[in-house]
C-alpha cells in the first residue's frame, strides 16, 4: 500500500526518532530520550535525522511572539508524542512565568553588538528557558505511561536551583537534590530550598561538590532506587534541554532581520550544551550561524579544538562557576555529527577519553570540527576588565559568565555581520564576583529580594553513599510509592 496516497495518512509530518550516538540505540522515542537522559550504551541521544527549517519563513516576521517560534521548533522534535494543543499550552504556561515578554531580548551594546538577555526565568539563569518546558514535558510524558520518575541532581548552584523551581509540585516526579554543603552562595541555596513542594528533597552533604557527584553516579546505578520507578538526571546531556535551547538562536535571527546572512554567537560555554543548540539551529537552516565557544580557565574544549588533544585535567574554580568543567559532555554531540555521524567512531573515541582520561582527535575530524565552532579560553583577569570596561562604556552590568564571553568577542577576528553574547545569568545571582570584577554592586531584582522571607527547608548528610542512598529510598516511596 502507498502510504503517502492513504487518505487515512496523519495531517503531522512531523515523526521524530532518536538514535544513540554510540550506535546502539535506533528509532526511540521523543518521550523515552526525556525520561532517560543518557542511552543504554553510554552514548546521548541525537534525532535520526534533523528537521530542516526554511529560515526565511521561520525568521521572517520580527515581532513574532518568541513562543510562536518555540512551538514551531519543538514540534519537529517531539513529533507525534504530544498533539499540538497540548504542546502548544506547555509553551505558552512555561514563558509566561517569565518576566520579559519578549522572553529572550536583545540589547544593543554597540554598533553590531548585542546581547541576548535569556536570564528573565524564575531563577535568573539560561537554564529556566529548557528547564521549565521539559519539567511540564516530563510530566505529561510520565501521564501518558503511567510511570513515575525519580530525578536526581548534584548541583554547584544554577541547576539546582533551575530544577527545583522547575519540578516543584510535578505530577509524578520527586526530585533529590544534592548540593555540598555552606559551599554554594547563600542566594542560590535559597532560591533550591524555599521552593516549599513537597515534591523536592534537598540534601546538604558534608563535602565538595565532587562528593555530592560521586554520590549522585552511585545513586544512578542503585537498583533499589529503581524498584517500580524510573530513576535518571537533569543535566544537560538531556535532549529535551538541548531542543529547547534552540528557538532564541532563531529568534534573535528573526529580531535582527538578519534573514540567511551572518550572525556570530558567542556562546559562555562549560558542558557546551547551549552551544551544541546554537549547532542545531545552523544544522536546522538557519546557515548565517556562526558559533565561538567561550571557556573560562578550564580550557580542555578550546583546547582539544586548537590543537587536536583533548585531555581531562582538574577542574579549577572560577568565578564563572557554572562553567567550571573540564570534559564537557555534549562535545560527544559534535563529535557524532563532525564525523558524519559514526558511532563507531564516536564510542571509541570516548571510550579511550574515559579509561586514559585523554585521547587525540584524528586530523580529518579535527578539521571538520573547526569548520563548525571556533574556541577560546579567557583567563579571569580578561574576563573581569570586560565585565568593567562593558559597564563603563554602555551601562550593562554583566555577570561572570557573560564577561567571559563578552571578552572572547573583543579578541575575535573581524567577521561580517552583526555579534551577539548569550548573556546566561543575572549579576545580582553573582554579587561578590561582580564587585570584585567591575568595583559596583548589582542592584537586587525583587525576585532574589522576596526569597530572604522564605522558609528554607533542607537536611544534612554527611558525604557517605548509603547513608543518601537510604535517605532517597525513604524519599521517593512516600512520594512516588
Ligand atoms: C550552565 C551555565 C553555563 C554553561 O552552559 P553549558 O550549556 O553547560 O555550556 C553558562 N552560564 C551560566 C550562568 C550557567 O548556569
């Protein structure tokens, strides 16, 4: 039978599939890849094929409402697995918690320079923008099944606190949260534990955030946590987060004018999950996509891309602290789709990066990689003459991580076309960093000044796995049962 001609044939085009870019995974689901996170065989997910936009029509009209966009490119990604009614709703509640109507403006700097403010969520970070959808996502994709989901994160800050807003009072979710404890700013520690849902447990642990991560990959393996329940994580190897970074790279095209030509991104980048979606876009259609990757002083990204060995070293803290990572784990995306998509290829790579902590990334690739993202790493002393020469010039305060990119963009070459910085936080979530840096004090936005009469509610555990472990057990059976 010729489908194409049934008359019965589906008005959606729209089928999206997920494969693992490892190789050992094809045809999964929209609802599976979000409920997983990572694939079986260690490998993340990448759609079979990517959805190709006319930009044009996408970009066209400049005072297109931003979730218009938003839902046009998700539902090329999620594909049948929600109608467009209801994916449409998720959209449209998700940004109205937001305190920007445009929901990601640009401000203009400078002549061609401007910054792409994705910091109006409810925690004042980039990560509300895909948090806060995939949280309503989850939450229909678990009613659908009739599953229930235990999520889990270990947090230095921002996640954390993006999480915990975004899963509070989820229908079928519980949300374990980890932070080390008095090592997180007392702001962002807050805005985890006045949440009051029921639905969250933070737990202070007695150790440096690689204790709370240690746990939190022993946690992902314990079967006992498993028992009629899925368990899994969010951070940002989740494809779900990744999609959903992807409509302000258009939006801004379309708030440019900028149509098919030019456009350079420069991207604050630590697991290089909201470059990877600036990828996507270009891979997408929107071809004028011109990405710098901007590290701080854990340089291994700009390094393996500059010289072609990507090696693990310590991490080192700066203050840009959400981009303190030194093997960032959406890079395996890029190297998936730089090598023509080979999982073979990829999962040796890999493979040989996780047991020798270092690995040389063959000439052909290495040149293909280059021709996709360029890279730079900013020492701190950079970083923070940007922060205060910005301020000084134009009046816009930005906060450490934007520095970092702000700084990449005044050492890059000349390119046509206009610049745009992915501003990722508000300064005020960074007020010591940024007295130190530019010599002000950010004012306080009233959603960081209201959280100071907040009950805060969090327990402490010393940094021993079973002890968590048990704790999480009791947890997620009176939540989730
Ligand atoms: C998470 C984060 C980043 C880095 O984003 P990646 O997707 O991990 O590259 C940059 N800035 C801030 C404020 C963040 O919270």
């Amino acid at each position: 039978m010729n489908s194409e001609a049934s008359p019965s044939a589906p008005p959606r085009a729209a089928t999206s599939s997920y494969v693992s870019t490892r190789g050992g995974a094809h045809g999964v689901s929209f609802n599976q890849v979000l409920l997983e996170s990572l694939a079986p065989d260690g490998g993340l997910y990448a759609p079979t094929s990517w959805p190709r936009f006319e930009v044009g029509a996408l970009t066209r009209n400049a005072t297109a409402p931003f979730t218009d966009i938003a839902f046009s490119v998700m539902r090329e990604f999620v594909g049948e697995a929600f109608s467009d009614a209801r994916l449409r709703a998720c959209i449209e509640e998700t940004y109205a918690g937001f305190n920007h109507p445009a929901v990601a403006p640009l401000t203009q700097l400078d002549a061609g320079l401007f910054v792409l403010e994705l910091y109006h969520g409810p925690t004042l970070a980039f990560k509300d923008v895909a948090m806060q959808l995939i949280a309503r996502l989850i939450s229909e994709a678990l009613a659908q099944s009739g599953e229930k989901l235990l999520l889990l994160t270990a947090t230095s800050g921002d996640t954390g606190a993006a999480a915990a807003r975004a899963f509070a009072g989820a229908p079928g979710v519980a949300l374990g949260v980890l932070h080390p404890h008095e090592r997180v700013s007392p702001l962002q520690r807050r805005q985890m534990t006045t949440t009051g849902a029921e639905n969250v447990l933070n737990i202070a642990v007695d150790g440096d955030f690689d204790a709370c991560q240690r746990i939190m990959r022993g946690l992902l393996a314990d079967e006992g946590l498993r028992v009629g329940r899925r368990v899994s994580s969010v951070n940002s190897i989740n494809w779900g987060r990744l999609c959903a970074q992807a409509p302000y790279y258009f939006s801004t095209i379309a708030a440019l004018g900028a149509g098919g030509g030019p456009v350079r991104f420069v991207v604050p980048t630590g697991n290089f999950g909201d470059a990877f979606a600036g990828w996507a876009a270009r891979r997408m259609g929107a071809a004028g996509v011109r990405l710098l990757a901007a590290v701080n002083d854990n340089d291994a990204l700009a390094h393996a891309l500059n010289t072609g060995e990507y090696a693990r070293k310590p991490a080192v803290e700066t203050a840009s602290v959400s981009m303190d990572v030194q093997a960032p784990s959406n890079l395996e995306r890029l190297i998936f789709e730089a090598s023509d998509r080979d999982g073979e290829a990829t999962r040796t790579l890999f493979a040989a990066f996780e047991t020798q902590g270092r690995t040389s990334l063959p000439d052909e690739l290495l040149q293909a990689l280059r021709r996709e993202v360029d890279a730079v790493s900013i020492a701190q002393s950079e970083a923070d003459a940007a922060m205060r020469s910005t301020f000084e010039r134009t009046g816009f305060l930005p906060c450490p991580h934007t520095s970092v990119a702000l700084a990449a963009a005044a050492r890059a070459p000349f390119l046509e076309g206009p610049t745009v910085i992915l501003s990722t936080a508000h300064p005020a979530k960074f007020p010591d960093a940024v007295l130190a840096g530019a010599g002000v004090r950010p004012q306080t936005p009233q959603a960081l000044t209201s959280l100071a009469e907040l009950t805060e509610t969090f327990e402490r555990a010393p940094a021993d796995a079973e002890t968590v472990a048990a704790r999480l057990r009791e947890f997620a059976g009176a939540k989730l049962g």
